[in-house]
C-alpha cells in the first residue's frame, strides 16, 4: 500500500511541479524577446521556498508510531493494530 501511495504521489508531484515553475518562468519576459524577466527567478526561488515549508510541516504532522517493549506488547489485553515492537537496542 506504501509503494503504491509513493508511486502515485510522486507521478503528481512530478508533473505539477515542471509545470508550475514553467507558467511561471513564461509569465513575464523581456519585451519583444522570449527571455524571462529577471523577476520571474525571484518569483521561482519564492514558489520553491514557500513549497519546502509546506512540505515541511505535513512532515511534521505525519503520525508516528508509538513503540512499547516486548514485554507490555505481550501482557497487553486488546488487539496491538498500531503499537510495534520497540527496536532491540531501546
């Protein structure tokens, strides 16, 4: 299910992005010339900018999971669906 979830993500990350940076990159350009305003890179850096953080937030907003020792693991009462193991040197 993760891979699948990746793949799809990436696929549109990957194809909104370009996109994106070329609506802006063509928005502006030079009169009479196809040559980007020096402008529109500031713009870009901005965009780019302003992505970063958001993405840095949803990652800290990710749910993580909480890690239990074995020992509470097999002393619990219910069903363990979002408890795992702690790691073997914790």
């Amino acid at each position: 299910m993760y891979v699948s979830a990746n793949t799809v993500v990436s696929a549109v990350g990957s194809g909104i992005g370009p996109a994106i940076f070329v609506a802006i990159l063509t928005s502006r350009t030079i009169a009479h010339t196809p040559i980007p305003d020096p402008i529109v890179f500031r713009n870009m850096w901005i965009v780019g900018a302003v992505a970063c953080l958001a993405m840095g937030a949803v990652a800290l907003l990710v749910r993580r999971p909480r890690y239990v020792s074995v020992a509470e693991a097999v002393g619990a009462a219910g069903p363990l669906s979002d408890i795992e193991a702690a790691p073997s040197g914790a």
